[in-house]
C-alpha cells in the first residue's frame, strides 16, 4: 500500500512538471477587412461566414489541442478559407485589370525566424501550403509569378488552372470596378474590393508561435502589382520572442508602415502589449491615408483583433475552447 502511494504522488509529481513546461496554445484568423455593415450583409451570407470561420478556426485548434504544431495549425486554419469563394484568397480571390487571378502568401515561424512567401503566382491552389514550402523546401524566402509556379509544380504542390480561382461575384466585382471608367489607385479600393484576404496566428503547447496570410490582393490591380502579404514584416510577422501578426487592408500603406514588424518591434524595445502596439501601428497606417486591421497572439496567449474599417471577419479559440466569432465593430 506504502509502495503505491509513493508510486502515485510520483507520478503526480511527473504530470504536474509535464503541465507545467506547457504553455497555453491558442488561435486567431482573419477573413479580411473592409466596408463590411451589417446592412449590406444578408442573414443567409452572415450566416455562411460564420460558418466558415468557425470550420477554419476549429480546424486550426484541434491540431493544436492535440499537441501538434502552431505552423501546421495555421496552414490548416488558412486552407479552408482558401478553399472557400468567400474570401479574398484562393478560389474566389479577386480579379486582375486582365481578368485573371494573381495570388500572394507568406508564412513565417517565430521559434527560428524562418520564412516562406510567394508572390503573383497564377496555378497554386493552397498558397500558404506553398510559402511554409518556400521556407522548408528552398534556399529562399520569396519566389514570385512563374517562378513561385514552377517551384510548386517541381516539389509537387497541387495546381489548378487559373480559371478555377475565378467567379461570379469577382467578376462583377472588377467589371463594376472598370466602368468607372478609371484606373486610379483609389478605385482599386472601392467598397466590395477591399475585404476578404484571410490569416491566422497560432501558438502551440511548445510556446511556437506561427504567422500566415494569403491574398488575393486588391481588384483591377494591375502591372503586376505585389502587396504586403508576401512582404515579411509588412503583412505577416512571427517571433517566439514577443508575437505573431497577420494582417489585412490597403496593402501599399502596411508596406510603407512596415506594420507586422511595427508591432514586434513596439514590444521589444518598447516592453508595450500587444492590444496597444497593434491599434498605434494602425494610427500609423491611418497617418498615410490607408486603413485595414491585424490579428496577433503574444508569447502568454493574449489577442488582438484591431481595426479601422467598418468590420473584419475574425475568430478566436483561446486554452479553454472558448470561440468567438465577429464580423462587425462591438
Ligand atoms: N492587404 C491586401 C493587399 O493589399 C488586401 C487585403 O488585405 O484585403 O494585397
């Protein structure tokens, strides 16, 4: 009896120091930001939203719920919106000046710094499947156009053609967008052009944190115009040290701002959390006219999910599986 006490409390003592180097996992996606109102949004669409946020963002959770990677947690996360029409990003992505799809991703792990990111590719049917292999697969972190395509085809990643990527809606979207007979930079930012590019930051019971986010970038672009979601530390930023970002907006401004970076480096140097340091490097990007929202997690689990649009398709799974889901401002 003696015996299996002892057996007991060391045991106890075992699983109490395995909990105990385990850090608190959680997980935060976008769908993009944007002129979303509720007014113009109808109950079957709102509804199919947040269906799909919730499909994306359990998907990422249960990989990290059972103790897999924050990076493939965020691949996952990012996937099932790539392969929704709702989203920026994937099929469904917007529409070039020439009525094509051109498409932008990054990813990048915060245990060692790495990154991935491709730019303008026109085949690749899961881009952030192709920017984890950009950082895991090449001496190299961005690959861009026919090069990041022939990359994808060489390591077998599934391509598509680029009619695949293309709808309807997107399709309206840019021939609305033309006959406002124009090609200014402030049109390509006409109200349903702006939203929908998709993200996710995750963090694993290993305290890994990982970034990601794909786009499609902005309609009627043009002379092959490239984003920020393929810029490390513009669009997309991940460091073990202090936080992952994601984020989503008028892509020339999160470039000029350096805004996923801004972020980071707020944190470091300047010891601010992560809610203030997002919303300041927003007030930046609002400086130079632009506006848009980021996600982000820090090193101890905490989010933030901050905007200056009119709303932005998030959700959230913290340690305890709490979920929540929004689209509009509070
Ligand atoms: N940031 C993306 C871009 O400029 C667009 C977006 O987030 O909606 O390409």
């Amino acid at each position: 009896m003696k015996k299996l006490l002892i057996l007991l409390s060391l045991l106890l003592i075992i699983s109490c120091s395995i909990d105990s180097n385990e850090n608190k996992i959680g997980i935060v996606i976008h769908g993009g930001a944007g002129t979303i109102l509720k007014e113009n949004m109808t109950p079957e669409l709102e509804n199919s939203y947040i269906i799909k946020l919730e499909e994306a963002v359990t998907a990422g959770y249960d990989i990290l719920k059972n103790g897999g990677s924050s990076k493939d947690a965020v691949e996952q996360a990012i996937r099932v919106m790539e392969d929704s029409p709702l989203f920026n990003a994937g099929v469904g992505a917007v529409l070039t000046n020439d009525e094509r799809v051109s498409l932008d991703a990054s990813f990048m792990d915060g245990k060692n710094l790495n990154a991935g990111a491709i730019a303008g590719s026109s085949y690749i049917k899961n881009p952030i499947s192709a920017a984890i292999a950009v950082m895991d697969k090449s001496p190299h972190v961005l690959l861009s156009s026919k090069g990041a395509d022939d990359f994808a085809i060489e390591i077998g990643i599934d391509t598509v053609p680029n009619s695949y990527f293309i709808t309807e809606r997107r399709l309206n979207s840019l021939r609305r967008l033309k006959n406002r007979n124009s090609v200014s930079f402030e049109d390509t930012f006409i109200k349903d052009s702006k939203f929908g590019t998709v993200g996710s930051v995750a963090i694993d019971i290993h305290g890994n944190i990982s970034a990601g986010t794909s786009t499609g970038g902005t309609t009627n672009k043009i002379w092959g115009r490239i984003g920020d979601v393929p810029i490390i530390g513009a669009g997309n930023y991940a460091n073990n040290e202090c936080c992952g970002i994601s984020a989503t907006g008028w892509g020339e401004h999160f470039i000029r701002n350096v805004v996923a970076y801004d972020i980071a480096a707020q944190m470091i140097y300047k010891n601010e959390n992560l809610k203030d340091a997002s919303k300041k490097s927003l007030d930046k990007v609002k400086a130079t006219g632009g506006d848009g929202g980021v996600i982000g997690l820090d090193k101890n689990g905490n989010i933030a999910m901050e905007f200056n649009t009119a709303g932005m398709y998030r959700a959230h799974i913290d340690n305890e599986g709490n979920i929540t889901i929004k689209i509009y401002k509070d």
